[in-house]
C-alpha cells in the first residue's frame, strides 16, 4: 500500500513534510521562459514574493528537464524555499512573473536524486531508500490522526464479508461522480461501472462514512440532487455551463474519496488487505458514453 501520498493529510502535513525535506539538502527546479526571451530569475524575481529565492540560489545551468528546456537553478533548503514546498507541495509551479515559472522540482541528497517530478503531468522518480523512509514514517503518524480513529471505530462495526463483496462495495462507494453524470446524462460522461439506485449508494454509504457525509447524502435525495446544477446534455449547451464546478471536484466528493481512501488504509493495518480486485472483473479502460445529437 502506498503511504507515500499522506503527506498532504491535513493533520499530518507539516511533520511529514518536515521530516521529507530532512532527508535532502538542496533542491533544484526548471526556469521555463514562455515568452521565448532570455530571463534571470535573480532580476526576475526583485520585488516579487519570491525575492528571497536570490540568496538561496547555488548554481544554475541551461539544460532539459522531463523533456523541457530551461534554466536549471539549484537552491539551497533554505526555511522559505522549504515553506513554499510544504505549502503548494511537490508539483509546485510558482509564477514569478507572466511567461517566467519555476517547476519540475528535484529533491537531492550530496548531488543524488532523492525525488523528482514532472509538475505537468504527475510523472515522479524516487530513491528507493527514500520513498522508503517516507513511508515509514507516514504510516507512523497515520495512526495517529483524527480521522484513523474515527475510521477505525466504523471498522470495527462493519458485518463479516468475503474479500469479494468488499471489492465489490468499495467499487460502487467510487462510482459516484459516475452515477450523478450519468443521472444527468451528461453528453460526455464514463459509463458506470454498477447499476445502482441512490437507496442502495445510501445504504452502503451509511456504514462506512461519517454522519456528516451520510446526512449530506441523504438530504440530496437522489443522485441528481447531489449537483443540482446539471451538466451540459448536448455540445451547444457548454457554452451555458461555463463556470459551474464538476460534480468530482466538489469539497463532498473529495471528503467522500479522502474517507475511503482511510478506510482502506485501516483495512491493511488491521488484516493486510492490499488486494481489491473484483471477482472476474478484468482491467480495461473506462468507457466513454457520448450522447448521440438527434437529427431533424
């Protein structure tokens, strides 16, 4: 299981990002000039948030970076430089100026690679013995939090059921955004993986997430009413949605995912579950449904 990604657990944020950067000492990041003009980041900078980037400046270079050319500039961690990683985390991309951006953070430890990431697209390297630290370390202080406990207390209330059939719940428990779009018949939209009425998504739901959630759920009342809004039903309508937020990016659904990710995590400190799969269920990518425009 994958302890890595609590270091933006709320409660256990800044300790764990603390002890992340203890085990490197400095940190390099990509320059890239958008508007195509020669840029020095300690002109660039005067003036700005970011002028204490001068005195933490080590050595620059030109060269790529996950394929991206730019000005390489190696900082030392210094405490400011070691707050804006906490505070945007690691796929920081920090604006200087219009067209001037830092990003592709590299963590480094005596000139090695500790971590590095493509800020764009998500892709990451770790050290081994590094990510291995962090882990450690995160699945430490993951017990102690808040929300470990109170996940733990719904644990041990939840029915004996075989590995299947809590695959199988956990599965529909994520298909919500899916449910809601498709409720709404969203012109694009990815299929459901379950046919499943709001009672039954409620059902479930009340077992495993807190009463808050649960009361958020049940007050909707279907699974339209989670995102009252709607979602555009055919191309000429998106124009009429512009603005409105995505039923999955709402604070619901990310509290939602955030519960049941802990709740996997208590399952593998309590029994070792790391295995969800369902029950002939083979991998294959999501399908897509697009409403057909109906022709006069």
């Amino acid at each position: 299981m994958d302890f890595f990604h609590f270091i933006y657990n709320e409660e256990i944020r800044e300790r764990a990002f603390s002890y992340l950067l203890s085990l490197c000492d400095s940190a390099e990041m990509l320059c890239v000039e958008y508007n195509d003009e020669e840029s020095d980041l300690e002109i660039d900078v005067l003036g700005t948030k970011y002028e204490y980037l001068i005195t933490a400046i080590k050595a620059r270079k030109k060269g790529e970076s996950w394929g991206m050319w730019g000005t390489i500039y190696k900082f030392a961690l210094t405490d400011e430089l070691k707050s804006l990683i906490m505070r945007e985390g690691l796929s920081a991309m920090p604006q200087i100026l219009s067209g001037v951006r830092l990003e592709n953070l590299t963590l480094l430890k005596c000139d090695k690679v500790m971590y590095a990431t493509c800020s764009h697209e998500g892709y990451e390297h770790f050290d081994e013995d590094f990510k291995k630290n962090a882990e450690n370390f995160c699945r430490t202080q993951i017990v102690t939090t808040k929300l470990y406990a109170e996940t733990l207390e719904r644990y041990k209330k939840l029915p004996v059921r075989t590995s299947n059939e809590r695959a199988v719940i956990r599965g529909k428990l994520y298909d919500l955004s899916a449910q809601v779009e498709d409720a709404w018949q969203k012109w694009l939209r990815v299929k459901p993986l379950f046919k499943m009425s709001f009672a039954e998504y409620l059902r479930l739901a009340k077992r495993v997430l807190s009463a808050d959630i649960y009361a958020k759920l049940a007050k909707a009342g279907s699974f339209k009413g989670l995102h009252p809004e709607g979602f555009p039903r055919t191309v000429e309508e998106l124009k009429a949605f512009k603005g409105v937020c995505n039923f999955c990016e709402t604070e619901l659904v990310r509290e939602i995912k955030k519960q049941l990710d802990m709740l996997e995590t208590v399952f593998y400190i309590e029994e070792g579950v790391d295995d969800w799969h369902i029950d002939g269920e083979e991998k294959q990518m999501p399908s897509l449904i697009i409403n057909r425009i109906e022709e006069d």
